[in-house]
C-alpha cells in the first residue's frame, strides 16, 4: 500500500515538473516578444512597494477563505483553530495554482489536510466545503456581473461599434448568464435542489465509469442534503461567509489598481478594472497551465490593444510576472505545509482516527 502511494505521487510529481517546465519555456518566450530590456525597466520601475502590495493582498484573500470556512464551521459545531483554516487555504490555493482548474483544484487537498489535523470527519468538512464553493461561486457571478456591466458601460463605444460588436455582445451575455445561475443557484440551495447530483447522473448515464459515478452520486446527494440544511436553517453561518467570500473577489476586482498606482501612479478607473477583472477571471476559468501562463497573457494584451487602457506591454508583463512570483510563493508555501504534515497524514491511510467527536448534520 506504501509503495503504491509513493509510487502514485512521484508519477504526479513528474507530470508536474513537465508542466512547470513547459510553463517556465511559454512565459520566456513572451517576455522574449514583450522584449527582456523593457520588461526589466518596467520592474525596476514598478519597485518593491507595488510587488509587496500584491502579496499582502494574496495573504488577505487567504484570510478571508479561512475566515469564510470558518464561520462555515461554526455553524455546525466545529472549533478549528484559525490558523489550521488559514494552511489549509494556502495548501488548497497552491492546488488552485497548478492544477487546471484555478477554482476547484486545491479543494480535496484542504479537506484531507484540516481531517488529519482535527481528526474530523471527511464528510462533514466536505459538506463545509461544498456549501463554501456553493457560496463563493454565487458571490462570484453577481461580483463578475456587476464588473463585466460596468466595463461594457464604460467602453461601450469600443465594444458596441464595428468591428467589435461580437465583443460586445459576448460580454453582455455573460452579465445574462451570470445574473441566470445566481438565481438557479440561490433557488437550488433554498428549496433543496440536487443540480450537483444532478450533473453526477448524468454523467453517469451516458456509461463513462457507471460504477464510479453511481457511487459518487449517491455519496453526492448526501453532501448536497447537508448543504442545503445548514444553508437553509444556519444563517448565522452562511450569511457571514457569504459576504467573506464577496470580499476575496474585491480584493481581486482592485489588485491591479494598487499594483499599477504604486508602481507608475497610474489610476485604473471602474471600467478598466472591470474589464480587467472579466478577462483574468473567464482565462483562468480552465487554465492549462500555471497561473495560466500563456493564455492570460494573451488576453490581458489583446485586451489593452482593444480598450486603449493605458497601460504598455512591458507593464502589463511586470504585472504578470508578479502575480507568478507571488503563485510560487504560495505554491512554495502550500508545499511546504503539505510536506511537514505529510509524515502525518501522507504515508497514513485510513479514516481520520478514532474518539474524536464527528456531528451528524444531515438531519
């Protein structure tokens, strides 16, 4: 069982290094375009002041994760030591990062690293989690149609006008759409929906893996059982994390602002960080690679040619570059904390252990 484990994680740990090289060659190649010369000056413009704001603005977006499952946590009689909630969302956000999904990555990682810390049930920090995603993603689509409103407002004579009308379409479609799947979500939580079950069985009937998936579904419709009573009948709960979670994606929405007034002292107003705000978020959505290096870089470029925003290459690339140096510190930091605890809980398996107290909230 030990060797099949060490067996499994060195052969991801391969893929990962392939991945990381990859990523490392696609962003020397763009800085190469961008040009190295500039791309230096602008750093060196930019100064300390603008790349420890960006970090400090990463460290409170983990507060604020640990904050929001926190009160998760408490709603069901958890008491988990802040601190254990706030290495959990760095091992959790370092999952984000290298993994293809730069939302739902990290999450397993969180809930088997805070189980073997506190020895609580899988499945009720699951549950936790769960209602979390459910949490954030309904803060989110409100948050990213109120951004994307506002960048479609302001630069409604570039998006609405040939030859981008596409463009403009497109990005009212996604304030619809968002707008659309708050409500469904909203209406699905309140009246004890199962769209997660759902999604499950159908996959399931289409005959990819039918043993897998009716297990799995089954297991799912049990998590999305206790999400909806505590998001239902814990409110004292819910409505705090709801607005922590609302806090990470301001905390995004003005990450650009402070990087580029304390580096160049250039003001970003509503509009462009709007704007900003949709387009990192739609790229990073199925990033393949890292931090999506590559494909945000791309987006972030095409869209300041598009807009007029002004902000040069070189920048937008010393902006970038941050962001990078800032996911390696976390990816270092989640690493580490995964390591240390790994002689805990890596070379173990099982349950967490036993005479540790575990809450039924599925009644």
């Amino acid at each position: 069982m030990l060797y099949r484990k060490l067996g499994r994680m060195i052969a991801q740990a391969k893929k990962l290094a392939v991945v990381l090289v990859l990523s490392a060659v696609i962003l020397a190649v763009i800085i190469h375009f961008v040009g190295f010369d500039a791309t230096v000056q602008a750093i060196a413009e930019a100064g300390p002041a603008a790349f420890l704001a960006t970090a400090l603005l990463m460290v409170l977006l983990l507060v604020l994760q640990a904050a929001a499952w926190s009160a998760l946590n408490r709603g069901i009689g958890h008491r988990i030591p802040f601190a254990t909630l706030f290495k959990a969302a760095a091992v959790g956000m370092a999952g984000n990062i290298v993994t293809p999904s730069t939302y739902l990555g990290g999450e397993p990682v969180k809930v088997v690293y805070v189980g073997r810390k506190t020895g609580l049930s899988y499945g009720e920090l699951a549950g936790t989690v769960l209602l979390g995603k459910y949490l954030e993603a309904l803060s989110f689509v409100l948050f990213l149609g109120v951004s994307t409103a506002a960048a479609a407002i302001g630069f409604r004579r570039v998006l609405f006008r040939a030859p981008h009308l596409v463009l403009g379409g497109a990005m009212l479609l996604v304030v619809c759409v968002a707008l659309g799947l708050s409500v469904v979500l909203w209406l699905s939580l309140s009246r004890r929906r199962h769209p997660l079950t759902g999604l499950v069985r159908l996959v399931a009937r289409a005959r990819v893996w039918p043993r897998f998936f009716a297990a799995a579904e089954r297991k799912t419709r049990t998590l999305e059982d206790q999400v909806s009573r505590v998001f239902c009948e814990e409110g004292r709960a819910v409505v705090p994390a709801f607005f922590f979670y609302l806090f990470t994606h301001v905390v995004i929405f003005f990450k650009p602002a402070g990087f580029f007034m304390l580096g160049w002292r250039t003001g970003l107003g509503t509009a462009q960080l709007g704007l900003i705000f949709v387009t990192c978020q739609v790229l990073l959505a199925v990033q393949l690679t890292p931090s999506g290096v590559g494909t945000l870089d791309g987006g972030l470029f095409g869209m300041l040619a598009l807009t007029g925003i002004p902000i040069s290459a070189p920048q937008c690339a010393a902006f970038l570059l941050c962001i990078r140096v800032v996911d390696a510190l976390v990816v270092s930091l989640g690493g580490s904390l995964a390591a240390r605890a790994g002689a805990g809980f890596l070379l173990r398996s099982g349950p967490p252990a036993a005479g540790h107290a575990r809450l039924d909230i599925s009644t």
